[in-house]
C-alpha cells in the first residue's frame, strides 16, 4: 500500500522543465525495466534512472538503496507525446497488486 501512495504522488508531481518538454516521474520496481519501455519511443527526449522515496543520502545500485525505490524520470515532449500516453505506458508495465510495485519484467 505504501508503495501504491507513493506511485501515485510520483505521478501526480510531473512538471514542467522547459518550455518545450515536461518531466515526469514513476516509480515501478525495476528502473532499468522501466527506462527501456520508455526510451527510444516517440516524444520521449530524455529517461534517467534514479531512486526516490528513501531517507538514505546517495543511495546506490550495488550498495545500499533499502527504503528506496527505483524510478525513472521522463522528459518528453508535450506536443509529441501527452502524459496521460505516458501514464497509459506506465500502467500496463507494472503490477500495482505487488507488495513492490514490481514491472513487469
């Protein structure tokens, strides 16, 4: 459930970056899964892998990230691409039924 709270505020806090792209941001489990479901499609500037949610400064892959999740942030180009595509993506790839909010990978 905290996982699933935590998605949607994730989601929720997309902005705008510049004036011709926005970012968005989702957590789901797995961010090398995620980025590659995002990168090279249309509209899509930019995807970086990262984590949120943590109290750990610097957490790190091969090292300590617990209380962290994985997530991705998107820039992407508005007049290309609408958040709600991007949304749409994002709730197919994942199981939000997953204690861990795992993608489906």
């Amino acid at each position: 459930m905290r996982y699933l709270v935590l998605t949607v505020l994730l989601i929720l806090g997309s902005h705008q970056a510049l004036a011709e792209t926005a970012t968005a941001h989702f957590a789901g489990g797995c961010f090398w899964c995620m980025e590659s479901d995002y990168q090279g499609r249309e509209g899509i500037v930019d995807v970086v892998s990262g984590f949120t949610g943590g109290t750990l400064k610097n957490p790190t892959y091969k090292g300590n990230h617990d209380g962290h999740f994985e997530a991705i942030e998107v820039t992407y180009d508005p007049a290309v691409v609408s958040y709600q595509e991007l949304l749409d993506l994002f709730w197919v790839s994942i199981d939000p039924f997953d204690n861990a909010g795992q993608f489906c990978d």
